[in-house]
C-alpha cells in the first residue's frame, strides 16, 4: 500500500516519517517506541489512547496518523522528559489513583488539558472533562482526589 | 511492626504514571506474524467446509491455519481446566457465535484483518439452547460426550457420559429439610436470575508466543502463568521445562485471564511456522472469550414463629456456555454456600454446570459469590418483610456466629460477619428515622452480606534471595494486575527481613525463574503467596543467622547481611537464597451427603449498604449513597486494601444497572463499549469503604484476602432499598428504569406491554 511522508513536532523534536494512510496515531506512535497511548475499546470511548495534538486531547485509536502532518504531538512520555514528574503525575501517585494502570496515561493527560484550561476546577468540570475516560479498576474516587491535589499544588 | 500496616504507595508508581509500564501489548520481536481470528457466525453447527481461497490470495499474507493445521503440531488438541472440551480451533463442529475457527497470519495486522475477513465457512446448522434451566434437558445437546481433564477426582465420574449438558452437579444434604420446611410457621419460595456479563480489561487478551530450538516462550496478559506452562506442555507432549511462559504487569484481568485463553493458540501458531506470533483481541472480540456465569437460582425458606429460618432448600442453575472452562469449580466451590451467611440446621443445595451455547462463562471477581448473594440477600429480605420483621435484626438474629458450621460442616473461625453487618447498619444510622422522599422521588435504604470460601487446597512457592550488598529480590509466580500484590509481598519481606519495603525488588513472573503458584484468582494470593513469602523470608533470616555463626560473628548480633557477606567470603561475594511453599490443608466434601469439616482456610466476608431515589415516573433509581464494607483480617496495607474495597463495588454496581450482554441468534448485539455500559465517572454515588479489622490467624501477619468482596453485597443491597422505597422488587439483573417501571405499573395494574 502507498506510503504518505509526514512531518510534526513529536514531543518537541521534528520528525518525519512515511505511513500509509489507514493507520491511526497509536500506531503512528508505536513506530517510534511510544506505548503510552494504548488502543483499547478501539472507539473513542475510553480514553486509554489520549493524546495531545496542538494541545488539545483527541482519541488516538479514531485519528489517522496522517492528520498529524505540520502538527505538534504530545504524549505521556513528554512529561518527565526532564526527569520528574509533573505535579499531575505525582499527584495521582501520592492518592492512589489508579490499580493496573493502563488508562492513567489517558487520565494523566486529560488532567493536564482541564488544569490547563481551569486551574480550580470545580467538580462539574472535572466530571466534565474526565467523563471521557474511563477506568475499569474504578479508581475513580481517587482519581477525583488526584484532581483537587494537583491543581492546589 | 514498621512495614506491616503501612500505606506505601504501589511499588511500580512511577512506570504507571509515565505510561513506560511493561505490558504484553507493547512487545514486538524480530520477524513476528500477527495472527487474526476468523469466528463462528453460528451458534451450534457442524463444519461443512471452509473456504480459504480468497484469504490465501490476498498479498501480504503469510499463512492461513485451521483447525486441521494444528493437529500437524498438536494431535489431540482440546484445552481447559475442568474439561479438555476446547480446540484450539473448531474441528469437527462449533459451539458458540465467535468461536475462533481459522488464523490468519501475516506481518501487518491490518492485512490479516483484512483477509480473516474474506473466510467463508458452510456449517450445517443444529438447533440451540441458551437457557440455563432449558439446558437440564437434552432436547439440544451442546456436546457430544464429556470429556472431564481428570485433575478433578469429583469430575472423573463424567468421562464418556453422553447425552447431558450437565458438566457437573453438586449436592449437599444437611439434617433433615422435608421435615423441618413441614414444621416451619412460614416457607416462602423465590426465583432469581442474574445476566451475562464481561469483565473488560482495558488491555484486552494478548499473547505472544516465541519458539526456540526445542523450547517455547510465551508472552502473556494472564493470571495463571504457572498453569500455563502445565497445559501447553501437555498439548505437545512436553516436559514442563521446555515451555517459559513470562507475564508482566496486566492491563485488568478480573479472572478473565485465568487459565488457557489464547496461548495454545498463538503456541500452536508459532510451533507451526516456527515464527513469533502475536495475537491481540479487539474489545468487541472480547465479549466472545469468556464470560460471567448467568444463574437462575431457585431459593425456598422454612421459617418458625420466632422468626429463626430452620430450613432452606437452593437450587442453582449455571449458564457456562459453550465451554466448562472453570465453570464446574464455581459450581462447586460456591455451591456450598448457597445458603448464605445464616445459621441453618437443615439444608439442601442442588447445583449445576450447565452447556449451552453462548459465549463460555468462568470466574469474573467473586468466583460466582455475587450471582449467590444477588438471590439469598433479595430472599432473606423478602423474609423479613414478610414476618413484618426488620431486615437488619432479621438477619441479627439468623447470622452465622463465630464456631459455628456453615452449610458445608465447617465452622466459621476468623469470620467477622456479624461486625461487617453491624458496620454498614452504623455507618447507615439504621437506627434512626430516615427521610423517604416524597412525591415522585422516593427514597429507600437496604442492606446485604455475603461470604466466600478460598479456592482450596492451592499450592504457593516463593524464593527470597538477599544479595551480598543486602539487596533482596522476591521471586514469585502471583500477577500484579492492579490489587497492589508486589507491594504487599514487598511490606512482607521487609517486615521480616527489617528492611524498607520501598528497597525490596519484586521479579515478575518468568516461569524460568519464578517458583511455583497455583494461580493469581479467587483473592487467594495474599493469604497463600502471602504465607509463603513470608516463611520464604524467615528461611532466609535463618539462613542469614546461619552465615554469621559460620563466619564466626558472635550470636544474637544484629549485623547488615552485607557485613555478614563481606566476613564470610572476604569481599562483596555470595547470596542467601530462603524458599518455602505453603498449601492450606482440606477435606473434600463427601461424595453422598456434599459436607466436610474443612472446606476452606479462610472466608471473605464482604456487605453493603445503600440509599438510593426512585423516580416512580421512570423507574431511574439513583443511588445516593454506598457504604461497603469487608473483612480483610489485618491489613498489609490499608490505603490499597480500600481502593480494592471501593473498586470492587463500583464493578458491581456496573452489573447491578447496566451491564447486561445481549443476544440475538447467540450473536451479541452490544459488544462494544458504546452498547454495553460500565461505570464512568459520572457513575460513582457517594461512597464510604469500611475494613472491618480482624485477625486471621493462618495468614500472613493476619491478613487475609479482599479483591472480591467488596462486589459481595452491592447488587442486593440496591434491590433491597428499592423495594424499601417503593414496594416493588426486582428479581433479575440488571436493575433499569425500565424494569423498575415495569414493576411500578405492574403494581398499580398499568402494566406497560411486552418489547
């Protein structure tokens, strides 16, 4: 299958690559080692795929990686790039906020876009933003915790 | 104790937050195929013919292997932990819609996907049952004669036996029920069914297999890696040290991934092309793996005028689908306690693995518990309202008291049953007068208790090994998929050692390396591995005090084991490697009247209590408060047991309001996360998470297991407040505005028609 040459800012370093076109960005992702966004319900629904794009959240598993040509990538991995966490990291650390850990990625940088956007937020905007992402170890409670804790900090 | 106890956060904290965790789903290797599953389109029916052609054509194809192929690499290939009933692809006939039928292999998953889906398969169609109590009869028989995996002596009598979907029946009689329900003030019957469901781990099933000269090793998100290793060695006529089987952490597994799941398959796979192969399941792939047993449960109380239930009769049908998987284990391994917590004189119990022919039904967190709690807790409170009794002090005056012997003959020592339920009525004010709406908004409150035995007698080793700096590792073969078992190992092994659990190193099962478990389900692992690490931590405390007595340091110093190694060996040199296994003992029930004095080595208890709001215009029940509580012994570490506490019962609330697989001609019609709804953040009322601190004594520290029995009283507990609220009782799961709705109109004679 053809290829397509894209080029975008991958966690703050240009890159380039060739992708055919059906592929979507976790796969996109995958290529250059990054596993953080993970497709599970494999239909935007959730939020174990999240990833920023221009910084703002899209669904990995429904956005085709070619979308992302002249565009800026952000993902989990960015985070602690320099070697420690960010407050939001550490926040679900120090509440417990989550069990197996496959969609804290996804909750992690969810929670950077709200705290971003509402600095205090409160509780309907939490639920708001976070409704989109969902945990089946239902770490929920905590997770709401980690929320308030972070964006005191 | 200084790490006993302690709320340490989660040994591996930072890979989960950082998204670097080791998962299955993130492996690739050199030369790997991807492989996609071609799946039954029918229910039950023979295979006619299967037309590769287009699949074979399609480019980029590396192979496409059918049920045939495989028998080239594994003659007689049928898995599973009861009864060998399962191949590895469909042979001769299928079972279930999704059945796996044929692989496609190829280097890109997008082209096997592709190709998988151009197989076209003939199949002579046979009639289906999907009823569990249609099932007891052999109007359709689900498979054609029994084939029991003989490491059951109960199961042995079942080989060969023709013309049943009856994979197992478990009976237990105790005193005399015909001449107690005769005597009884009251008898009063009920029926309660509960629906299939799905567990749904995030990182859905994923296997790996890689082949070496003569060896095999498997890459999996599974439970049981030590069973693993076991089954496929058996499949190839192996010995066990020719297959490794590696488990890092899991994405969720809830007791889906026990047992085979797809490792036979992607090791058949790889032995046949002598390539790695990976196979990653889809969500909606998921819903055709394994299941959560529904149940039809036929409960019948004899009551005397005290109010004191002298007798109760339990009949337990189990929908396991089309395949036994560890079906005839819940069925007997939960049947016993059918009765429920209550202390019973005269009993019966008859229960029931069934066949049909709907996706396979195993252990999904609770072990079956939750279907037995659902029906004796709605009962038990339907008996209260009926002698015109407080619930609460209904089942005060009925509880199993500490020494007393359930069901099955064995008493309840380190079982604080009565405390759980005196918690969740305290936390509730149950005692005092309660607001119950008004209007169109009724409030009600309920509560519910349960309890479970531990799978027994499982066997758990474990290896400590403390370096020649004092650094110490544990080996141990327990799956950390989220219930925070490497860091309670790890509390363990300091709290002996006198170390910082912090600093201990936890090794990952590798079946190479890692010792012998018996599998990482049923909440055994705290208390089995539990007890194991801890002796094989005292072993190497011995082994330590041993070392200084030969390197001549006088006894009864406390010298850093670094010391000890430096004065033994003259340098930073050696190791001091402790091992123990630990296996509770057991009884198993007699054949005839089902009864044993020693049925378990502890028993979870586990309750809830509820408020909710009825809206009686559209039967939406709101619940507005949630109170659990559980026994949980003495707790290794308080903050991760109530997040187990809290997360099992927001599980069960999915699968008491929503959660709910639907079928049509067996295929499920919601099998995606759109169509079948588990709780979201929106979901979670107001919750309290209550450890009701005991001891047991046969565990490690006093602590014993938890992952399960926080879901114990949830669904129950909801029936019990509605009714409470507005009179009407729902006897099926899941509870929607619809059914409430329909029981409203139902009893104001309004009844809304049928679908």
């Amino acid at each position: 299958m053809s290829t397509r040459t894209i080029n975008f800012t991958l966690n703050g370093q240009p890159v380039s690559t060739d992708i055919e076109p059906h592929r979507n960005l976790v796969e996109l992702l995958q290529r250059f080692d990054l596993f953080g966004a993970r497709e599970s319900c494999g239909q935007g629904l959730c939020g174990c795929c999240t990833v920023l794009v221009d910084d703002k959240a899209v669904s990995g598993c429904l956005y085709f990686g070619v979308w992302v040509d002249g565009k800026s990538v952000t993902t989990v991995e960015s985070l602690d790039a320099e070697g420690a966490l960010s407050i939001v990291q550490q926040a679900f650390i120090d509440c417990g906020a989550f069990q197996c850990g496959f969609c804290t990625p996804g909750f992690v940088l969810m929670v950077h876009q709200l705290l971003k956007e509402h600095p205090n937020p409160n509780d309907d905007d939490i639920l708001h933003y976070l409704s989109g992402n969902l945990c089946r170890c239902a770490a929920y409670p905590e997770i709401i915790e980690a929320v308030k804790v972070a964006a005191r900090r | 104790m200084k790490q006993v106890g302690r709320e340490l956060p989660r040994l591996e904290v930072r890979a989960k937050v950082t998204g670097r965790a080791d998962y299955v789903h993130n492996l690739r290797l050199p030369s790997m195929l991807y492989g996609k599953i071609a799946r039954a389109t029918v229910p039950h029916g023979r295979v006619r013919n299967i037309d590769l052609s287009a699949a074979k054509k399609v480019a980029g194809v590396h192979r496409v292997v059918t049920g045939d192929d495989i028998r080239k690499v594994i003659p007689e290939p049928y898995y599973g932990p009861a009864f060998h009933d399962q191949p590895i692809l469909a042979l001769d006939k299928v079972h279930h819609v999704g059945e796996p039928v044929a692989v496609v292999l190829a280097r890109d998953p997008a082209v096997a996907e592709r190709a998988a889906q151009t197989i076209a398969v003939d199949y002579d169609e046979l009639p289906a049952v999907y009823d569990e109590v249609a099932a007891m009869q052999p109007d359709v028989v689900v498979h054609d004669m029994l084939k029991p995996a003989g490491t059951f002596a109960d199961l042995k009598h079942l080989k060969g036996r023709t013309g049943t979907n009856v994979a197992l029946d478990y009976h237990l009689r105790r005193g005399d029920i015909d001449a107690a329900m005769a005597r009884a003030a009251h008898v009063i019957e009920h029926t309660f069914k509960t629906q299939q469901c799905l567990h749904v781990p995030f990182e859905p099933f994923v296997a790996v297999a890689e082949p070496g000269d003569d060896t095999l090793t498997i890459h999996t998100s599974n439970q049981t890696p030590s069973f693993v290793r076991t089954e496929i060695a058996r499949l190839f006529g192996w010995p066990e040290n020719r297959v490794r089987v590696k488990v890092p952490f899991l994405g969720g597994g809830f007791g889906a991934k026990v047992y085979v799941k797809l490792e036979a398959l992607v090791a058949a796979l790889a032995m046949l092309t002598r390539r790695p192969v990976k196979i990653a399941l889809t969500m909606e792939e998921q819903f055709y793996m394994i299941t959560k047993h529904p149940t039809t449960f036929r409960i019948k109380s004899g009551v005397d005028a005290d109010g004191k239930v002298i007798a109760r009769s339990c009949e337990v049908f189990w929908n396991g689908g089309a395949y036994a998987d560890i079906g005839p284990r819940v069925t007997q391994k939960s049947g016993f306690t059918a009765p429920g917590p209550y202390d019973i004189d005269n009993i019966s119990i008859d229960s029931y693995a069934l066949y049909t022919n709907r996706p396979p039904a195993g252990a999904l967190r609770g072990f079956g518990i939750p279907q037995l709690v659902w029906a004796y807790e709605s009962h038990t409170d339907l008996l209260a309202r009926a002698l015109g009794t407080d619930p609460v002090a209904f089942r005060r005056k009925n509880i199993l008291r500490e020494g007393r012997p359930q069901a099955s003959g064995t008493a309840m020592r380190d079982a604080a049953i009565a405390e759980v339920l005196d918690t969740i009525a305290a936390r509730l004010d149950w005692d005092k007068p309660f607001d119950r709406g008004a209007g169109t908004i009724r409030r009600g409150r309920g509560v519910a208790v349960g309890f479970k035995a531990s799978i027994s007698p499982t066997t758990s080793v474990a290896i400590v090994n403390v370096g020649a700096d004092g650094s110490t590792t544990l080996y141990t073969s327990t799956v950390d998929m989220g219930q925070g078992s490497d860091t309670a190992f790890a509390q363990i092994v300091a709290e002996v050692l006198d170390l910082d659990a912090g600093a201990v190193r936890i090794v990952h099962p590798d079946t190479d390396v890692t010792p012998y478990d018996m599998g990482t389900l049923g909440s055994r692992s705290l208390f089995h591995m539990g007890n194991a690490v801890r002796l094989a931590a005292e072993d190497a405390r011995t082994k330590l005090r041993a070392l200084a007595a030969e390197a001549g340091l006088p006894e009864g110093t406390n010298y850093p084991p670094a010391e000890i190694f430096k004065k033994r060996y003259g340098m930073q040199a050696g190791n001091v490697v402790g091992t123990a296994s630990f296996v509770p003992t057991y009884k198993s029930p007699d054949a005839q009247t089902g009864l044993s004095d020693n049925v378990t080595p502890f028993w979870m208890i586990g309750g809830a209590g509820v408020e909710v709001e009825v809206d009686t215009e559209t039967g939406a029940v709101r619940v507005t408060r949630l109170v659990n509580a559980a026994d949980c012994g003495k707790p290794i570490n308080p903050a991760v047991a109530r997040t187990q506490l809290s997360g099992a019962a927001i599980m069960q609330l999915g699968f008491t309001l929503s959660e709910d697989m639907r079928l049509d001609g067996g295929q499920v019609t919601n099998a995606s996360l759109a169509d079948y709804k588990i709780p979201g953040i929106r979901d979670i009322p107001p919750m309290q998470n209550e450890l009701v601190e005991a001891e047991q004594h046969s565990g490690p520290f006093g602590a014993k297991g938890l992952g399960e029995s926080g879901t114990f009283g949830v669904s129950p507990a909801i029936a019990n407040a509605i009714d409470d609220a507005v009179g009407v009782r729902i006897t099926s799961l899941p509870i929607t505005a619809e059914a409430v709705l329909r029981a409203l109109r139902a009893r104001d004679g309004k009844p809304l028609k049928d679908e």
